[in-house]
C-alpha cells in the first residue's frame, strides 16, 4: 500500500500545474536591472535585444553574462519572477 500511495503522490506532482512566477517582483527586478538597456517595454534596440515573452532557456543563456550582458546572479525565484513580467509584455 505504501509504494501504490508513493507513486500515487508522484503521479499527481508531476501533473501539478507549474506555479506561475511573481510578476510583480519580476518588474522589480526589471526596473532595477534591465531598463536601462533593454528600455521600459523591453522591446531592446539596437545594442540590446527585444526581451518580451522571453523564455527560461533564453533566460538561462543571457544572466549568466552573454556577449555584452553584464553577469546577474539571480535565484530560481527571480528568474520566475523576471520570466513572469517579461510574458506580460509579450505584445
């Protein structure tokens, strides 16, 4: 009974809808960090590029320091966060 109980819990966390990020601190974490290049609707220009929408795999690739990004050493939790705000302005 147990393993049935074990795999039941599995089974239902792994068909948990992933918990949205914080969008709120995301436009925190956008004004304090990403504004100045990416400008306020995080459409880019022609030094940096337009981050609406952008995906955690992009995400991922650009805070560590990409070309001439500067390195950001967010926590999982701000990197939801930021994730979340920038799908707000997927125009």
């Amino acid at each position: 009974m147990l393993r049935l109980t074990t795999a039941l819990a599995l089974l239902l966390t792994a068909a948990s809808p992933a918990q949205p990020g914080d969008a709120t601190l995301g436009q925190a974490l956008f004004v304090r960090n990403c504004i100045d290049c990416h400008g306020p609707t995080a459409e880019g220009d022609d030094t940096a590029p337009d981050i609406r929408g952008a995906s955690r795999v992009m995400l991922d690739r650009a805070l560590p320091g990409l070309d001439q990004m500067p390195e950001f050493d967010f926590s999982e939790h701000e990197i939801e966060a930021l994730r979340a705000y920038l799908a707000t302005l997927d125009g």
